[in-house]
C-alpha cells in the first residue's frame, strides 16, 4: 500500500476576494463609479502586492442594492449609499430582536 502525502502548499488555497473585472461584471457598474465609491471609503477592496483591487462578495450585493435604489429613485450616490446603510442597520437590529424575543 502506497501512502500519498499532499502538502498544504501544492494546493492553491480559495478565496473569498472576487477581482475588480469580476466584480464590474457581477454588479453592473462601470469603473468610474465604483472608484467614486471607493473614494468615499464606502466600498473598501483590499489591495495585492500590485496594487490591484480585491473585493468581498458581500460589497456585490451592498452595490447591487445601491444600483437598484440610486436608479430606481434617481437618488444620487451619496443618498444611495445612506440609504443602503439604514437598510443593513435596520436588518441587524431586527435579527438582534428576533434572538431576543
């Protein structure tokens, strides 16, 4: 019987970062206006030894729901961004009441 051993190193680990080409694809934003959002420190992509920008999947859905209202309400992206922020406020306050109660 042969035992094969892998080491930790020969595998590539996952990752939870999604690059900036993905994430223009996945949200529908064109570069210009998610660099906006990053020079607000609303979004904030970790950087690679190259300075390329790497984001969570979470900020995909915070900038799909951003999208959706600054369109729908032709809000500007300041007023988006409060928004979307009272929103997540008010889904954790309503998880911290449903542990409570």
């Amino acid at each position: 019987m042969t035992i094969v051993q892998i080491h930790e190193h020969a595998v590539p680990a996952t990752s939870d970062r999604i690059s900036l080409r993905e994430f223009l694809d996945l949200t529908g934003m064109t570069e210009d206006a998610l660099m906006e959002l990053v020079r607000l420190d609303w979004i904030v992509p970790a950087r690679t030894a190259r300075e390329e920008f790497l984001f969570v999947d979470m900020d995909v859905f915070r900038v799909r729901k951003y999208r959706r209202l600054c369109s729908d309400f032709e809000l500007s992206p300041v007023a988006g961004i409060i928004i979307v922020d009272l929103l997540e406020r008010i889904a954790q306050l309503e998880e911290r009441l449903a542990r409570i109660g």
